[in-house]
C-alpha cells in the first residue's frame, strides 16, 4: 500500500499543483483588475497636466459584470480623455453591457479603433498553440468576412462623441488642450491605411492610436513627428513566468516593450496589457488585467 501510494506520490502532486495553477489563473489573476499610472513628459514648459485613460483588450462577453463594474467606476478618475485601442467586444451581444463598462466615461473626451476581435468571434483552439504561431494565420487562412457587429459598436461611441480612429486624423480637445490624434485599424489583420492618415502631425501634442504596436507603423508615426503613441493587443503577454515575463508579443514588438511605457525613437509607446482575455483561453498569470491613467506633464 505504501508503495502504491509512494508510486503516484509526484504525478498526483503535479496534477494538483496544475488544478491550483489554472484556477488562480482562471478565477482569481484573470478578475485581479489594476490602475496603472504613468507620467509622459510630453507638454511644453508651464502647461497644465492632461489625464488619458488607456483601456484595451476588454473582449468582453455578457455577464462580466466585475469588469464592467470595475472600469466603469474609472470614471472617479476623472480622466481629460479616454483611449480604447480595441478588442472591445468577443460577443455578438456585448455592445450593451460594453456600453455600461464605459458608462460615465462615454459623458468625456474619447477615441477608438478597432481590433480584430471586434469584428470576428472568437473559436476554439489549442490555448498552448500562441506559443509557437501567432493568431495572424488564423485570419488570413479561415476568416475573411467579419461575423461581429463592430459597424454598431463603433456607432454607438461616435454618437456619444467619440472619435473614430480607423485609418483617420482628428482632433479632440481634452481639457484645456486641442489634441491631434492619427490613428490606424488593426494591422493584425492588414486593415491598417496608414498612407490615408500620412504627414505631419499637426499642433503642439499629438497622439498615435492602434492596436496592435506593428513597428512598421510604430515608425510611421514617428516619422511624422507623432509624441505619444498607444497601444494594445499584446495582452502583455498573457501568460509571463516569474523572473522572465513574456513568452511572446503576438506581433512584430520586442518582448521587452511588450507592456507599459517606453521608447520608440523620439516618441513615448505605451502598450496596454488589457483588461480581459478570449472566451476561449480565459486565464492570466503573472500578468494581471490593467488599465492605465496617463498624466501628461511638461518635459523638463
Ligand atoms: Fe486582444
């Protein structure tokens, strides 16, 4: 009896270490929503600080109601402006409940692309398999027509002021400030124009806005003389091991710029490590869902 026992001993203890593993993942990490905050020394001399709300990636499905509850209070930040770089919906039936997330938030300044998953649902696969192929040939192989109302979803924030981003300019004046914004729709799926929005960023504070941070963009951007540029789709990684961080980008973008703030050439990216996951692989670990308050502040 001993013996047997001895025998499944270490599988028994690694099965059960697995369980734990996917739960924390799955029912605790994947709800452990964070504020993150950032000063972006991007203003000239004596200018008024400016606050920017960055979500992304909130894939979200009826009946999240934490994560719903939980963004829509960021309103108590009050923000100057809000950035959505996409992956809003994974639900046909989501652009309600996506509404109440934003609630209060939809009342101020914002701005929005589209990412890939706002226009296709999300189907099951391997949840191992971004280890070795990004999702890119998921859609260039299987998904050619989208079966998301994105066009609805994008209605409903331009009717309540929002700016649509999708291979456009505009400007948006966020407190005291006129901000100019370019913003490209996802590269991921080779819908981004960014020769539509080409030339010099205009006015003294411009914002870049996309989802996925293509470096190929990422310099166009620059090039133009954009200061500030935003971003999502990484999921940071989603799932990051201790000490190490990301296994992968799932774009073009180093591992280490894969969430946060950093530099691309003269310009400040931050990428959102987002806010949810797909339906179908809904766990995170050691990458908590975030989103983050930007505080614009001069340049010394
Ligand atoms: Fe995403």
């Amino acid at each position: 009896m001993g013996r047997v026992r001895k025998r499944y001993a270490v599988p028994l203890g690694v099965l059960g270490t697995g369980v734990a593993g996917i739960g924390y993942a799955s029912v605790i990490e994947r709800n452990w929503f964070r504020l993150r905050r950032y000063d972006v020394p991007v203003l000239a001399p004596g200018q008024r600080p400016i606050k920017i709300l960055h979500i992304s990636d909130t894939h979200l499905t009826p009946g999240r109601r934490r994560l719903i509850k939980w963004v829509s209070a960021l309103d108590a930040l009050e923000p100057d402006l809000v950035v959505n770089t996409g992956d809003s919906i994974s639900h046909r039936d989501a652009i309600g409940p996506f509404l109440d997330l934003l609630g209060p938030l939809l009342d101020r300044p914002g701005v929005f692309v589209y990412g890939s998953n706002d226009m296709y649902s999300p189907v099951p696969k391997n949840p191992a398999r971004y280890l070795w192929r990004t999702s890119q040939k998921d859609y260039s192989k299987r998904r050619t027509v989208p079966d998301l109302p994105y066009r609805e979803l994008g209605a409903a924030m331009t009717a309540a002021g929002w700016l649509d981003l999708n291979n456009a300019t505009g400007t948006i004046k966020a407190g005291d400030t006129e901000i100019w914004l370019g913003g490209i729709n996802d590269s991921h799926i080779n819908r981004d124009r960014y020769d539509e929005i080409a030339g010099p960023a205009q006015g003294p504070l411009s914002i870049g806005v996309m989802h996925s941070p293509e470096p190929r963009n990422l310099d166009r951007f620059v090039a133009d003389g954009y200061q500030l540029l935003l971003a999502g789709h990484t999921h940071g990684g989603q799932l990051c091991v201790p000490l190490y961080g990301a296994l992968v980008t799932n774009c073009g973008i180093d591992r280490a710029r894969v969430k946060g703030l950093s530099r691309h050439g003269d310009a400040w990216l931050h990428v959102s490590a987002g806010l949810g996951t797909s339906p179908y692989a809904p766990v995170r670990f050691c990458c908590p869902p975030e989103a983050s308050l930007l505080t614009l502040v001069p340049a010394s």
